[in-house]
C-alpha cells in the first residue's frame, strides 16, 4: 500500500511517532481491535498487527481535513476508560484510549526537545489521529495521564476542542494504588519522576531528598495533588472550554452524566441513545467486558482499604496538610452537572 492508501484508511492508525527519523508509524487497527484492546497501545494490540512507517510531512501533506477532536484528560483510576468506551458508537463518535503517539511525544519532550518542535508533531499527532471510521463522527481521545503536562499546548492546538477533567477522589485514588500491589506502587513513582520532569511537582514544596524520602502511597497521593494542582490551574485558563466531573458523580448518575458530555462535544444523541449507551455500558468491567457492578466495585475497593487501612489513613491525613499548604482543592467540583 502506498501512503495515499494509508491515509484514507482509517483503519491504519497514526501509532507511534519515530523522532530519529521525523516519521510515522501506522499500525493496521480495525474498530473491533480498538473496542477489543483495554488500551491501543503495545501491551494491548495484537503484536502481529501490520505495521507501516513513512515520513511525517508527507503523511500531514496528504491528510484529509480533521473530524471534530475532544478530549477526556484524567488522573487515573477514575472510570476513565469506561467513559472513553462510552462514546465509541458506530455512527456517532470513536472513542481512542491512550493512544501512543502522544506518549511519544511526551516522551521527546522529556528528552530535551525544543517545545516548538513538539507542538508541531503533536498537531500532525492530533491531525492523523482524528480519522474517524464512519462519515460524521466525531473523534474522543482519552489520552494516558502521563499526557497532562500537554494540555495546555494540546487544547491550544485544538481551538475548537472540548474537554473533561476526569479524577477519583484521593482516598480512591490511594486505595487503587494499594489494590494493583507492587505494580501500581512502581507505576506510581514512575509517574512522579516524569511530572517531575515537566515541572508539574515544585508547586508541593518537596525537593528531591524529601521525595526521596516518602512512602509508595505518599508518592501515589503526591501524583494525584500535582494532578490536582493542575487541573484547578487550568480551569480558568480554558474557561468555557472544560468541564470537571469525579467518578463517583458519575458513577451515582450516569445517564446525566453521559447526556451533558454528549452534548458539550456535539454528539447530537438523544434520550433513547443515551439510554441505550448507559444501558450497554455501564455494570461491566471497562478492561474485561465482565459483569462488574456497583456493589462490585464497592466491595473491591473495601478490601483493599481494610488490608492497607493504616497506612492508608496516615497518608491522607499527610496528604490533605499538603493540599491545604499549597492551596490545592481537594474537590474540583463535579461542574459538568452543575
């Protein structure tokens, strides 16, 4: 297939970005793949997919004009997955989860590329990325967490774009962290040395000895404040454009949840295909498909707060002092339903 052919398909999925070469790289990923795969990113594709790499500006020459691209950033372990899975309806919008691409330019950023120069790839990144499979349907992209240090550039790339700040609530937020057991520990100060990086930490007043220093959780809750901090930064700088929601406020009523985001990208669903959206959604597992309710979810995260119930505790009362010493809200409120 020649690069024209790879353009106009959408199955060919802009996957990575090839910095050395300034190139592209399309992995052959159709709409059963992307609902299949919990993320479209390596550890989640079928490896034997096939791959294709060409020069990025000749790809963005020969790029159709864009869909309509939105947004959900998060902090993680929020229902994040579950929401992007929402809105990837046949006809109506293609939900993207964690696309790589944007992991890789982060990842060149961090590196040392010139701020300029990531911009660009990330407005080819965003261009090659909303490609949509059906005529008329608008592209959501639920980037990974590591992305939220390009929300600003991101949202300015997109002038027309919309977006949700999706979080969990801190004690949640911590639990979960103790739940995944050692991965999530290891993933957790992995993401605090790249926020570190971005210049996303210095707001909590920790230097490195004082990182050094805490605990795995107080990493974990240290992650979400700076998260946090940003989050409540932004708001007023992207006013009208981005709306907050917790994942309990969507969790206690998704149907209005679902239907004011709906509306805010423009999807035109009515009460019916809201209905049926949540219906078919909601009560299963967002990374297994599996039966998974409420009650489940509940009596899941009980567990593993009364197995890590003092540790948990301390670090939130830490936690919290942290917040109020840096002014960070703890509640960004739920203003898509207010």
């Amino acid at each position: 297939m020649d690069l024209n052919d790879i353009i106009r398909d959408p199955n060919w999925l802009a996957h990575r970005y090839v910095e050395s070469k300034d190139a592209i790289q399309f992995l052959k990923v159709p709409r059963e793949e992307h609902a299949r795969a919990t993320f479209i990113t390596e550890d989640h594709l079928d490896p034997g997919l096939p791959r294709l790499e060409f020069d990025r500006r000749a790809a963005i020459g020969l790029a159709p004009s864009p869909a309509p691209i939105h947004f959900i950033f998060h902090s993680a372990f929020c229902c994040s997955t579950l929401l992007s899975q929402v809105f990837d309806r046949e006809g109506l919008a293609m939900g993207l989860k964690e696309p790589a691409i944007l992991n890789d330019t982060v990842g060149w950023r961090r590196r040392g590329a010139p701020g300029r120069n990531v911009a660009e790839v990330t407005d080819s990144a965003l261009t090659l990325l909303a490609r949509p499979f059906a005529t008329g349907e608008t592209v959501i992209v639920k980037p990974s967490n590591i992305v939220n240090g390009h929300i600003r550039m991101i949202m300015a790339l997109r002038p027309n774009a919309q977006a949700l700040f999706l979080y969990a609530p801190l004690s949640l937020f911590v639990t979960s962290v103790a739940k995944k057991g050692l991965d999530g520990r290891l993933w957790v100060r992995e993401l605090m040395a790249g926020f570190r990086t971005d210049g996303l930490v210095q707001r909590l007043g920790f230097d490195d000895a004082a990182l050094f220093g805490q605990t795995d959780l107080q990493i974990a809750a240290a992650g979400w404040l700076a998260q946090q901090a940003l989050f409540a930064d932004l708001l007023p700088l992207l006013g009208d454009r981005v709306r907050t929601l917790d994942s309990e406020t969507l969790l206690d009523d998704p149907q209005r949840a679902v239907a004011a985001l709906a509306s805010r990208f423009g999807l035109g669903a009515d009460e019916a295909e809201i209905a049926d959206i949540v219906a078919t959604s909601f009560g299963r597992n967002s990374k297994t498909g599996e039966a998974f309710g409420r009650s489940d979810r509940e009596a899941e995260y009980a567990g593993a707060a009364s197995a890590h119930r003092d540790e948990i505790e301390k670090v939130i009362v830490w936690a919290e002092k942290v917040a109020e010493a840096a002014a960070i809200p703890l509640d960004l409120g739920s203003r898509l339903l207010g």
